[in-house]
C-alpha cells in the first residue's frame, strides 16, 4: 500500500515535518499554567479549597451555556454519580451504546445496574435512536409511568449516549425515545468539549452531562470531569455528593448522607482555567487540521468522519474509515512502525469478558465499524 506512506508523510508535514514521534494527542501548556500552579503553591491552597475550583466551575458553565457545573476528580466518577443523581439503582438497566469507551459501560456497573448494548449510527458513530427504539418496541413495556423490560422484568431507567471522538450524536430523536420511555438522559460528553448540536453546547441537553479533562482530552487538568446541568437543585446535590455529603458549618463536622471525596484539586483546577483561557484557538486549531486531512483523504479515497449534519464538532479524535479489517491493521502497523501513532477503535463493550453475558441490540453497524475505524493524530498545532 504505497498510499499509506502517503499518508504517513502528510502526517508529519501536518505536524510541522516533525521526524520524531508523534503522538495521538498530546496536551499543550502555553497559556496560564504555570502561573496559576505558581499561585496555588504560594498561597498553600492546593487542594480541596481554592479559588481556582469556583472559577473553573463558573467559567465552564458560561463556556458551555449550562446553568450550573461540578467540578469531579476525573470523567468516569462524574458519570457514576450523573447515573447516581437521576435515579439509577442496584438492579436497574441502563441503554448505552456498544462502541464506546469502557468507562460510560462501568459507570453503570458502579451503581449495580446493567448495561444494554445498543448499535451506533455510521455517520455520528454515536447511540443510534433508531436502534433504541426498536430494541425498546420489542423489549420495553410502560408500567406504573416507568419503563420495564418485558423479558428481564427490571426497570430500564436511563439512557447514555457519548458523542464519539466529538462527533454529537442525534440528540433531537434521542430526546423523543426517552420521554416516549421515560428514561433519562445522561450524555458522556467527556469527549466533545467544545462540539455543538443545533447550536447548543453537547452536554446540555440531557439531566446531567459528563465532561473529562484527562491528559489525551481537548482540554486537560491533569485528571479531572465535570458535571453540567440546567437544574439548581440536581446540581446543588451533586456538589454535596462529591463533598462527602458535609452540611455546611464553620467548625462542625456533620454529613447527612453518604458522599464521596470526588472533588477536584485546586491545583489541577488552576491547570483547567489556564487551559479554558485557551479553548477558542485550541478547537480553531483542531477544526483547521481536520479540515486539512479532509481534503487530503478525499483525494485518495479514503473515507474521514466528519461533522454530522446540523452540528458543529471540535474534532477531538480525528477518525479515517478503512476498506476492511486487514487494510485496517496494514495501516496500523504501518504508521506505528514509522513513529507516527495512530490506533483502532475501540472493541466492542459487547466482546469484553465482563460484558458479554448483557443483553445488546442487532450491533451491524458497530461490529462494521469496529472494524475499519482508526485514528490518526490529532494534537493542536501552536
Ligand atoms: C475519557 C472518557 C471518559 C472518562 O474520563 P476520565 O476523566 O479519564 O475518567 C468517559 N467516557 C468517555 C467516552 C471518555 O472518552
């Protein structure tokens, strides 16, 4: 395949012909950082109180339109607790797509509950609500104003689909199969900070949106997560969770209920407000090299996932589909052999030992996916 040495050199030139290793996504510092880290060690606020942890929450809210955010120590216990907050309970089933990564499935292990395994649509590589409307048409019954499975008797409870790589997903049919059903939404935004559906932030449509700032994401804190909500109540109950459940007193220590220890550092705070600072060139960059690789794939063929229609993706993962598998795994050796890191998607939460017992849909189009997607490197260019 000579054309993926093409590939591999249009790579680097994208990368300012760099001839060392290049990385899927690595984070950039050039703003703030070290100032504000500066003034949390001067200050000796570098945990749990600080101003920088208000300030992250306040300006996260006023980026992504959201009337409220929680700031969490990193994306998957945010999702635990946004699962924790609309309601899910020991014993409930949750409807999750199959293609996605782990953590959105072991979030809903963590509260006890059950994943469904739902297919993803081929353009948004998001939960297809096509496909949950007709797994839940055969499956689900309204009983008492709640969803039951007719099959497993349990109650289905929610629903959370993850916007792919930034890509959102079909959140306006989503919507309607949940109030059909009565489930609720729960988005795994941790990928699509910054990506848009019909104008409106991902992350702000459903009960509670999850965000992550993870070293490989848009925006990093080291580790960290966010919960976003249009709700005071809700939110004012997560902040209360991730705070070991303490009732606010000067000198007294009492918790009402039991809380977790899942707030954010100040330290690492302070690394999410100098980044935040920046996010405007960051998904600026991010569109531009998409753009590039968009034009360059069209010229050989290759497919390149692209913004659905209506939305607007920061382009966190670029993705290239490939012919077949074993085009797919030539690629992959090809480009990591010559230090340009690229990987496959990945597998199927329906194919992990200890998933594979749950129940999941007619999978055609993730087990199709799964097979021929593979991103290339993404990182903002300064
Ligand atoms: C990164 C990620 C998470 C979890 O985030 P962490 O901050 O690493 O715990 C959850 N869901 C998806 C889809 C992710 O990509």
């Amino acid at each position: 395949m000579g054309s993926f040495h093409n590939v591999i050199n249009k790579i680097r030139a994208i990368y300012n012909n760099s001839e060392g290793f290049i990385p899927l996504h690595a984070p950039v510092f050039n703003g703030n950082e070290k100032k504000y880290l500066n003034e949390c060690i001067d200050s000796t606020f570098v945990s749990s109180v600080g101003k920088f942890v208000d300030r992250f929450e306040n300006e996260m809210a006023i980026y992504t339109g959201a009337k409220n955010a929680v700031v969490c120590v990193n994306g998957t216990n945010a999702l635990h607790l946004a699962l924790q907050l609309v309601g899910v309970q020991q014993g409930d089933e949750v409807i999750t797509q199959a293609l996605t990564f782990i953590a959105t499935a072991n979030a809903i292990s963590y509260c006890r509950a059950y994943p469904i395994f739902i297919d993803v649509d081929r353009d948004t590589l998001g939960l297809s609500p096509m496909a949950v409307k007709k797994w839940l048409a055969a499956n689900a019954e309204i009983k008492k104003g709640a969803c039951y499975n007719k099959v497993t008797g349990r109650r289905i409870k929610a629903c959370v689909p993850m916007h792919t790589f930034g890509h959102p997903v079909r959140l306006d049919e989503l919507i309607q199969v949940c109030v059909e059903y009565k489930l609720e939404l729960v988005e795994d935004a941790a990928e699509s900070l910054g990506s848009y559906y019909k104008g409106r932030h991902t992350g702000t449509y459903g009960k509670v949106g999850v965000l992550s700032f993870n070293g490989n994401k848009t925006i990093t804190t080291g580790g960290g997560g966010m919960l976003l909500f249009n709700d005071n109540v809700l939110a004012q109950k997560a902040k209360h969770l991730t705070t070991q459940a303490k009732e606010p007193h000067a000198w007294e220590f009492s918790h009402d209920e039991i809380g977790y220890n899942l707030r954010m550092p100040n330290i690492n705070a302070a690394i999410g407000c100098a980044q935040l600072e920046q996010i405007d060139f960051i998904i600026k960059s991010k569109r531009e090299t998409a753009s590039i690789y968009k034009e360059f794939f069209k010229e050989l063929d290759i497919d390149f996932i692209c913004e659905p229609k209506d939305c607007r993706s920061n382009y966190w993962l670029n993705a290239i589909v490939l012919k077949d598998k074993a085009q797919r795994d030539e690629f992959l050796k090809i480009s990591n052999d010559n230090g340009v890191m690229t990987r496959p998607i990945w597998k199927l939460m329906s194919r992990l030992p200890m998933y594979k017992k749950e129940q999941k849909g007619d999978l055609e189009n993730s087990i199709w996916l799964e097979d021929r997607i593979v991103n290339i490197p993404s990182s903002v260019i300064f």
